[in-house]
C-alpha cells in the first residue's frame, strides 16, 4: 500500500481566549491506496480535504491515528519522504518566483540529485505534452495561471516520484489548460504507473482522471469507491426525452412502459419525459416507445456527477 | 469636515488596540533596550555623578521617557504612503474630498493616543519603579508635558511625511527613509542626551527640528529650562513643517496630475 | 550544498546587477554601526574611562563586536522574515523539499549589503589596533582573527534561537529584535557598565560577554576587573558550541511546533 491511514485524526484549538474550543478538522480518516491508483477526494469546502493532504505530506502532525505514506511515517521522516512524493498545491508556488522557470527546474535537479541526463529526457518529455518550451526562460512570477500549474506538475515529477498528490490543481485555469493537465495527469498514471491523489472542487477533473473517489465531509469519509460503482449505487435517475411528430395520447398512463418511474408531457404533447432507474436499459425503453408512436428525436440525460455528489453529501448530512 | 478628522483620530486610536501581542513584545525591546542604555549611561556618571547637569535620577528619567516617546511619536515610518505613491494607489487618496495632509495627521495623533497609554506608561512605570526616577516639581509640569508630547507627534509626523512625499521624484524612497532610520535616534536625541554633545554639534542641531521630537519633551518633563521657551520652540518647528509638507503635497500633487496619474 | 550554492548564486548576482542601488545601501549599513561609533566618541567627550577601561579599549570592544554582528546578520538575518514565511504559507513549501529548512531560509536570500557593517568595524579596529596597549603575541593574533568569527557564530545562534519563537506566537517578532539588535548594543560595550544582575544575565544566559568583551580582555593582557577567572577570557569558542546546541534544539521544537499547531 502506498498510502494507509487508520483512525487518522486531526483537532484544532479556535477560539480566543475564555471561549476556546477542539475542533476536529479531520475525525477518523481510514485510507488504503494501492500504488497505480488515481484517486480523487472530494468534499465541501472545510470538510478536512486540505488538512489530510497535509498530514499525508508531512507538513501537519495527525493528533491521532497512524499513518504511512511510501512505507515511512510523514512527519518523523519528512526528508525521506519528500524524495519519494511529487505535491502540487493550487495556491502556492514550489517554484523560485523571479527566477526563469527552466532554473526552477535545475534547482530541483540539483536538489533531489537527478542526473543531468535523466533530468533532460524527463523535461523533455514534459515540455513536449504540455507546451513548456515557449516559456522556460520566462520568470516565474510573470507566467500566467496555466503555465504556471504545468510548470508545476513538472516540478512535481521531475524526479519520478511513485506518488502525486494534488491540491487544487486546475483552480482558475481555463478549459483548454485542464483537459491538458487531465490528459497529462491520465498519461503519466497510466504510462508510469504514478499513483495520484487529487483534491478537487472540479468534478469533470474526477471523471476525466479518478477511477476511485473519496468523499469526505465535516472529516469523516462518506464514500470510498470506484467511480462506476457510486454511480450505479447514488445516482439519481436517467432521463428519456422524446420528441414525437405529433402528439401521441396513448402514451398517457404510461402503462406497459418498463421501469418508468414518472412521466411529463410538454410542448403541447409534443415532447415527452420519462424518468427511469439505472437497471432499465435505455434502448429497450426507447424501442416500446418506438412500437406506440412515432418518435422524430430522443436524447437520455445520465445524472451528472454533480448529482451523485448532492446525493452523497445529502446522505451524509442529517444525522452525520 | 472637522466630525470626518474626529472620526479618523477615533480610527488611528482603535486600529492599535487590536495589536495586544505586538504591543506587548514592543514593549519588552523597550524594556531591554532600556536596561542596557540606563546601563552605559549611569556607567558614564559613575566617576563625578554629574555629567552635563545630569545626576543618576534625571539620567535614569532621560532613558525611560525616551523608550516610551519612542512608541508615541513612532520615530521611524513604515513606509505606507511611500508604497501607496509608488503604486499609485496615491491618486485614489488625493481624489477625496479632504485634506490628505490632515487625515494623516489626525490618524497619527489617535495612535499617540493610544500608544500614550499603552506603549508610554510600562516603560516609564518600570523605570520609575526599580530605578531612581525624578519626577516632575511643579504641577504645571505635567501639563506642559502632554502638550509637548503632542507637539512631538505632529513634528514627527510632519518629518515622516515629507520623507514619505520623497517619493514623488525618487520612485524608491527606501534609501531616504533607511537614513532617517539609521540617524534618527541619534538626532532626536533618543541614544544620548543632546547636552552630552560637543558645542558645536548643539548649536547645529538647534538649527534642525529633530530635538523637538524626543530629546525637547524629556526636558519638559525633567525641567530642564523654561517650558514656555521649549513648547514655543516645538510650536515654530511644528507650524513651519506643516506648511512645508502642505507646500510640498501641493507639487507632487500637480506632478501627478501632470502625469495623468 | 552545491545547492545552497546555486541558491546564492542567483540571489547575489540580483544584488550586484545594480551596483548604484547595491552601494547606497551599503552605505546605509555602514552608517548605521557609524551612528553607534560616534556615541561611544560623545561619550568619551565627557569621561576618560567607561567600565573602568579607556576609549581605545572600548572601541576595540566596538570594532570586533560590529564585525562579528554584521557577520552574523549577513548569514542568518534572513530569519527576520520568518513571520511572512508563515503567515504566507511558503513555510510549507520548505517542508515539502528533501532538505533541512533552516539551511532553506538561511540560502533564500543574503543581504551582501549587511557587509556594511563589517566594513566599518574593519576600519575603527585598524584604527584602533595602532593605539590601544595590546599584548601582541601570536596568541593575539589567533585571538584577533577568531574573535569576530566565533562571536558571529554565538550572535547567529542567538539570532535563531530568538526568531524560532515566531512559531509559537507570529505577532511577538519584536521579541527577537530585542535580543538580535539587543546583541549589536550589549557586545559592543564591556559588561562591566551594566549592572550586576545584567552582567550576569549577558554572561551566563545570553552570552554577549563572551562575543568581544572577555577576547578582549585576553588580547589587551588584562585581567576580569569583576574578578572572574583568567581561562574565562579564551571560553567563547567553547560558548560558540553550546549556544549553537542550545539553538539548534530550540529550533528544532519551533519546527515541530508549526507541524504541530498546524496553520
């Protein structure tokens, strides 16, 4: 296992003075990930997504629980430890504000003691699928929000470490600077086999990207599960629509119809909804409609992630 | 208007009270930095016991009101208006309606005030407690003295102010306000007693408004001289950099104008 | 450490690339430790002695203390900023490298303007070193190169030791100054002008005695006129080891401390 975590715990003292209090920003986290993983942890803003990458990392001390990352405890082997893990954090810079970003890089070179050679394919092979030539020689502090994330992630890699841990990576980028960073993130997982580990509030960055989620809130984990299994067990319900050449009246009831779980009409009878549950196929539902009345246009909605997590948040806050 | 400059004086005022542990750790370099000056002061006097019309008491009195001065009149700047005029941000001050010279003024004395209470009295409480302290003879002292501390702020101010303006012409006034900060104490007369300096050296700095700001009040409290003659003295000083910094504002107002801001 | 190095290196040639810019604040260094000569000038206008030593002697306390503490400031006064390291969060940044983050916040950066101060204690102490009645011998000698150097290294472990408590509580920065710029006024006088719970507190607690005062005691021939031992006056390479030990473990709590309270 590359991360396990137990009983992780993590309390804050706030308050001012008279009135102070623990509060557990993290309350009893259990983890296991295997190395190849790409994982994507996801949660409402203070839910303790930050706070367990930081004690993952090593920067925070969990005031309970046991933890190993890589085979070594974070904070008592920190320096071990930061050979083995690459940490991209969304809002701060691993790299040398006014330096060139291609010194950035040497630094780091020279840092985690990477031969010049290696070190020179790695870039290569960055700078190649996310574009980095244009910008090499640009200070870091002039880049802009995209250049900057893939300067980054290349940082991160640069000494091929077996695991990546993300924070917030795609926070303020534009659409095409994310699909690159996906595609890139997607690339090295499955090529190199670098297990990844990913806080998002960008949930097309968990599809694209995450065979498993985590879904934490008020820091306890709600769902930990292969993407496609939370789907098929929280989804909400699919949606048929169908546009019809003329208004069909024995549609009404809807009997006959398999799995249908509700129906609207609209447009004058023109349109018709129907909602239905994840075991019926959506072709067989199609095809009775097709037998009744004249169909001119179908389109089926599948719940959208951002649905399933609703559910899930949902699901875990009353009584949670 | 004057309800807007009363405002500002209540804002300075309650902008440093939120400062607890700052405060307290400022006032614990006070307290060493006058230990080690009341130190090499009194070693000073330790042969004849009277240097320059000063005895151990008026020595040991020279030292704490200077380290509680040194909060209230806030003798180095930080340098906030010089940022503002270099980024600019100075315009969006001279666009309002008021007379920037005197919010910043108004602002500055509400600090005094609060640091008068909470960054004047430990020091000198402190020393007046474990060391011979001589405090004032005549009752009328003691007012004289709050108007002479108040004159020092606006002084200081004025001096910080115009240095501040430097940065009008010299886009980076850093070089300018580091000397300030490396002489000041010197000058002022915060390090040593201005009467322990040679002759010359006094006549010149009679000259400069610098006495005004730290070494004049101590003489006020210790009644060192006439007080009329000191406070009208701080009064000319205080009069003439308030016109200058006015006269001053006034240029690097138009240059910004001028330059389209 | 070639890291440290490159680290530097670029730091440096930033400094250097404005070399008007770079000698006025040089300048401005030097002035400020200039400032403190000329009080001790005041006050020798007024008295023969001060502490029971004369003004050659004082300054010769002066010059090495300035070096030492310019020494000092030029390789660790980085730590000032620690506040902003962590209020910023950049702390966390140095935690994630595989390197000890002292050395990272010591190699960010280094103020060659800091040498300033150095300069101008070179000067008074060649003045100096015509006029005072030294004991001259190769010891001397010894003593006359190592004393700057040890006492930065003392100044420098105070240094840390004192900004490490920004960890605990940010605001108290001022604390620090206290003792670093506390360091620069108490060394550079003999401790024999403080009063005796403050001689004893700079001699035993925070070593500022042993930066210049007690080396110079050794090198003018002198015995301690409070009647301490004569060894006392060759102790401070042995003081320079143990505030080093002392810092580094306080240090090392402070680091330990931040993971623990977190941010």
């Amino acid at each position: 296992m590359i991360v396990h975590a137990e009983a992780l715990r993590r309390e804050f003292v706030v308050g001012k003075r008279g009135a102070r209090r623990r509060l557990a920003a993290v309350d009893g986290i259990d983890l296991r990930i295997e190395p190849g993983e790409t994982v994507g942890f996801l949660g409402p803003n203070g839910a303790g997504k930050s706070t367990t990458i930081k004690m993952l990392t090593g920067i925070l001390v969990p005031t309970a629980g046991r933890l190993s990352v890589c085979g070594l405890d974070p904070v008592s082997r920190r320096r071990e430890l930061a050979r083995r893990i690459g940490v991209v954090f969304g809002q701060r810079s691993a790299l040398w504000w006014d330096l060139p970003l291609a010194d950035s890089f040497d630094l780091l070179r020279t840092i985690h003691r990477v031969p010049r050679a290696v070190h020179r394919a790695r870039l290569a092979r960055c700078a190649d699928v996310l574009g980095l030539a244009e910008f090499l020689a640009t200070p870091v502090r002039q880049l802009s929000l995209g250049q900057r994330m893939r300067g980054e992630v290349t940082a991160a890699l640069l000494h091929a470490p077996p695991l990546l841990v993300l924070d917030e990576p795609t926070v303020g980028l534009d659409l095409v600077s994310k699909e690159r960073l996906r595609a890139f993130l997607h690339e090295v997982n499955t090529e190199d086999g670098v297990t990844v580990l990913l806080t998002t509030h960008d949930l097309p960055d968990v599809e694209r990207l995450c065979r498993r989620v985590v879904v934490i809130d008020q820091g306890r984990v709600v769902a930990d599960d292969e993407l496609e299994v939370l789907r098929g067990r929280f989804a909400g319900p699919r949606e048929l629509i169908v546009d019809l050449a003329a208004p069909a009246p024995q549609l009404d009831g809807a009997t006959g119809l398999p799995g249908v779980t509700g129906s609207r009409v609209e447009a004058d009878g023109m349109r018709r909804r129907y909602t239905f549950g994840p075991a019926t196929s959506a072709a067989s539902l199609v095809a009775e409609v097709a037998r009744r009345a004249e169909i001119r246009d179908i389109a089926v909605h599948e719940p959208s992630i951002e649905d399933l997590v609703r559910t899930l948040y949902a699901g875990a806050r009353p009584g949670g | 208007m004057l309800a807007l400059y009363v405002r500002l004086l209540r804002a300075g005022f309650d902008r440093h009270a939120s400062y607890g542990a700052a405060s307290v750790a400022g006032m614990f370099t006070n307290i060493v930095f006058g230990l080690l000056r009341v130190g090499v002061l009194l070693a000073v006097l330790s042969g004849s016991g009277m240097v320059a019309g000063y005895d151990a008491a008026a020595t040991v009195s020279y030292v704490w009101l200077g380290q509680g001065l040194l909060a209230v009149v806030l003798l180095w700047s930080d340098g906030e208006l010089a940022e503002r005029v270099r980024t600019g941000d100075i315009a969006l001050d001279l666009a309002r309606p008021w007379n920037l010279q005197a919010a910043i003024a108004a602002t500055d004395l509400g600090r005094a005030g609060h640091a008068m209470l909470f960054r004047f009295i430990p020091p000198v409480a402190f020393g007046a407690l474990l060391f011979p302290f001589r405090w004032p003879h005549a009752p009328l002292t003691w007012l004289a003295f709050v108007g002479s501390a108040l004159l020092a702020v606006v002084v200081c101010g004025q001096i910080k102010f115009l240095l501040d303006l430097t940065a009008f012409w010299l886009l980076d006034s850093r070089g300018v306000r580091a000397l300030w900060a490396a002489t000041s104490g010197v000058l002022c007369g915060l390090v040593v007693p201005l009467a322990y300096f040679p002759d010359w050296a006094r006549r010149v700095l009679a000259g400069t408004p610098f006495p005004a700001v730290i070494q004049t009040p101590i003489d006020v409290f210790t009644e060192r001289g006439n007080p009329a003659v000191l406070l009208g003295v701080q009064l000319a000083w205080a009069l003439l950099l308030v016109a200058a910094g006015r006269a001053v504002l006034a240029r690097a107002t138009r240059r910004v104008v001028v330059q389209g801001g | 450490m070639a890291v440290y190095r490159r680290l530097l290196a670029s730091r440096v040639r930033g400094q250097l690339a404005y070399p008007l810019s770079f000698g006025l604040d040089l300048l401005a260094q030097a002035l400020g430790q200039t400032i403190e000569l000329v009080v001790i000038v005041v006050l020798f206008g007024r008295v023969h002695t001060l502490g029971g030593f004369g003004a050659d002697e004082v300054l010769l306390i002066f010059a090495l203390a300035g070096i030492a503490f310019g020494l000092a400031d030029l390789v660790v006064g980085q730590l000032d900023e620690l506040p902003r390291w962590i209020r910023t969060g950049e702390l966390d940044v140095l935690l994630l490298r595989p390197l000890p983050v002292l050395a990272q916040l010591v190699t960010a950066d280094m103020q060659l303007r800091r040498l300033g101060r150095v300069l101008v204690g070179l000067l008074v102490l060649g003045v100096v070193l015509t006029r005072a009645p030294i004991a001259w011998s190769p010891v001397t000698v010894l003593l006359l190169i190592s004393t700057p150097l040890v006492g930065a290294v003392i100044i420098g472990s105070i240094w840390v030791a004192t900004c490490a408590v920004a960890f605990w509580v940010v605001e108290a920065r001022e604390v620090a100054n206290a003792f670093t710029y506390g360091s620069s006024l108490s060394t550079a006088y003999p401790v024999t002008v403080f009063a005796p719970w403050l001689r004893r507190l700079l001699t035993f607690v925070v070593p500022a005695a042993f930066v210049a005062y007690y080396p110079v005691l050794a090198i003018l021939g002198r015995s301690d006129p409070l009647g301490r031992p004569d060894a006392m006056r060759y102790a401070a390479p042995l003081v320079a080891v143990a505030s080093v030990a002392v810092a580094g473990l306080i240090w090392r709590a402070a680091v330990r401390r931040y993971q623990g309270a977190g941010s």
